[in-house]
C-alpha cells in the first residue's frame, strides 16, 4: 500500500535539524549569487538532467502499459526539456532555485502527468529475476571466505557492483542496454583502493569489536543492488544477532526498487523454513520509507519508518542520490554509513575522485 499520513523527519538526525541537516550534498549556489541568475553548478546540473531526456523517453515509449505510450512520451520530452530551459532563464521558476531533489521531484512530476506511472517496471523485473537466480551462488561464495575482515570487505564490494546497476545514469543506461552487466566481473573490476572516501578498515575494526542491535538501511536499485549487494550484507548483520530495517521507496522511481517489490523479493528469496540460505529472517523488516525520488530528504519520512528507525544504532545510506548527492554530509545521533558509487562526472569533480569511484564513509555516533 502506499504511505499515507504525514511526512515526519527521520528521528536520528541531529537535532536541532535546521542548523545540522541540509538535503543536498553539493552547493549549487551561495546567499552572495544573483537570485535570478543560474550558477555554473545550476547549469551543469541541468545540462546532466538535459541528457537524460532522450533515454527517459526511450523508456517511456516502450511502456505497453500505457495507451498512446511514444505520443506521451514524446510530451514528457518536451514539456520537461521547456521547464529545464526555463530554469536555465530563472533559476527561481518552477519552485527554485534548482537542486537534485528538485530536478527529480520535476521530472517524476511530468512523467505521472502525462500518464506514465513505472517506465522502468519491466526492466525491474528482468532483473530482479536474473539476480534472484544468482543469490545462493553468492551468498554461499561470501559464506566460503573464513576471514572475517575479508568476508566483510567482499560484501562491501558486493555492494558497489550492484549498485552500478543505475538506468539514471545516461551513460550506464547505454552500457546496460549493450551487453547486461556481470555482477561477479563488476566485483573483481572496482576502481583500486584507497576510494575517494574510504573508511572501509576503520569499519572492519569497528564491525570485529562491537555487534549492532538495530540497522536501517536505506535501499537503491532493483535488480543486482538490492538482491546481490544489499541483502547479502544484510543476511551478514542478521546473522550478528541485529535486526535490520530495510527502506525502501513507497512510488516507483527509475530503477530504484519500491516497498511493495521488495516485500515480494524477498518472499521469493525465504525457503519454506522462512530463511535466507541457512539465516533466520524473523528479525529482517521491510519498511515503506514515504519517498518517491531516487534522492531523500530525510525531513521527510514515513511514520512507519520513523517508528521502526528511532532506536537504530546504525544508519545505512545507499546509492549515489541517497548516500552521496543528499546525505553525504548528514549527521546522525547513531553511527552511520554512506555508501555508493559515483556515477556523474559532476559528482565525481565535486569529490576531487574518478568516475565510477568509490564513497564509503563510516562516521562513529557524535558522543
């Protein structure tokens, strides 16, 4: 079902939420800049949005779902590209100055306007079904690794291939749409240590020397993130005696895998024992985090979450919108965890990294 009731801010930001929390990551402007004149970070930014159109559209077209789909389509295209140009003339119009969150919440507005509800719902699907049929193979090739530093870091870099399944980027859309992706080849080919935020070894000390009791982690995509990446590490914490929270997106969103999904992917994944390969899943819960962008404002969160999250001892950031774009910097009252690959020259400049570089930043509970 779809959240319902207000939104509320996540409880473990830290207070007060005002003067600490900011829902984006990179400054697209300062209080000196001219109000009616675009930045060149504003433009950038509208420019990466600009780019994205035609494999939006792409996408749209082949929706069977929706009558008069490449008509529809072709409207998405181009009332978004009039709004992104307006935007380039007054950065003040359509309820800006623009920011990720912003150019998402428009460009999801226009689609559902023009009658689109889930242009990527069958490439979900596909993916979901392919990574499913990849999950005890890696989850028992994890198992295999006796070290727990090394199972640990494994797990992680699980997470970083999966989440390279990202159809929001235009250039990895094109590069999926070629030839599929492999999960374990994804693996064995991430850029070389140290990242461009890389706080992996102070979290495998961590991990060996204190067990949490409760984990939220905020989920990305569909597909070989959250079945290969995310549920594997998450299987590891239970396994540690935590219970995990899983948050998902309450609307569809590109890719990114919504509430309802993620209930039945993980209903797939349980034996009839109600375990994932071996781990009792009793203490694993699946919460509709209230979002509907591939990026969070965590001032706005379900009740259902907040309730569930508010006695967590680690918080989980994943993927580029949620861990790197709008929360990188957050701070929480708990330890927290930012991870994601960066797949946006923009980003990645921004960061002083590569593209397709790494972030994983670990920050202990601010005593």
């Amino acid at each position: 079902m779809e959240s319902s009731g207000e939104l509320v801010p996540f409880p473990l930001l830290m207070t007060p939420i005002e003067s600490n929390y900011r829902a984006c990551t990179i400054p697209y402007r300062f209080p000196s800049d001219n109000p009616k004149k675009p930045t060149p970070t504003e433009l950038s930014w509208i420019d990466l949005f600009m780019n994205s159109i035609p494999s939006f559209r792409k996408r749209a077209e082949s929706d069977d779902t929706v009558p008069d789909a490449p008509l529809r389509a072709e409207k998405f295209a181009q009332r978004y590209g009039e709004i992104l140009e307006d935007l380039k003339k007054d950065p003040e119009s359509h309820g800006g100055p623009p920011d990720c969150i912003l150019l998402c919440r428009l460009r999801e507005q226009v689609l559902r306007e023009v009658g689109f509800r889930d242009i990527f719902k069958k490439v979900k699907d596909e993916e979901n079904a392919k990574a499913i049929s990849l999950f005890k193979d890696v989850v028992c090739l994890n198992d295999a690794i006796e070290d727990e530093a090394k199972r640990v870091e494994n797990l992680v870099r699980g997470i970083f291939a999966g989440n390279i399944f990202d159809l929001g980027s235009a250039k990895l859309a094109e590069l999926f749409s070629e030839d599929g992706m492999s999960f374990l080849a994804s693996c064995q080919n991430l850029v070389p240590r140290p990242w461009v935020i890389d706080d992996l070894d102070i979290f495998i000390t961590r991990w060996s020397k204190k067990t949490w009791k409760k984990v939220v982690i905020f989920v990305d995509n569909s597909g070989a993130d959250v079945i290969l990446g995310i549920l594997p590490f998450a299987r590891e914490l239970l396994r540690h005696g935590a219970q995990v929270v899983l948050a998902a997106n309450d609307l569809p969103s590109i890719n990114d895998v919504t509430y309802l999904e993620l209930v039945e992917i993980i209903s797939k994944l349980k034996d009839e024992h109600g375990k994932l390969i071996g781990v009792d899943t009793s203490n694993l819960l699946v919460a509709n985090s209230g979002n509907d962008l591939p990026v969070i404002d965590l001032t706005m969160v379900s009740q259902e979450l907040a309730y569930l999250g508010s006695d967590a001892d680690l918080v989980i950031l994943e993927g580029m919108g949620r861990g790197i774009e709008t929360n990188l910097y957050a701070r929480f009252k708990c330890d927290s965890l930012k991870i994601g690959m960066v797949k946006h020259p923009e980003v990645a400049q921004f960061l002083g990294g590569r593209l397709y570089d790494c972030v994983f930043k670990f920050n202990e509970a601010s005593s």
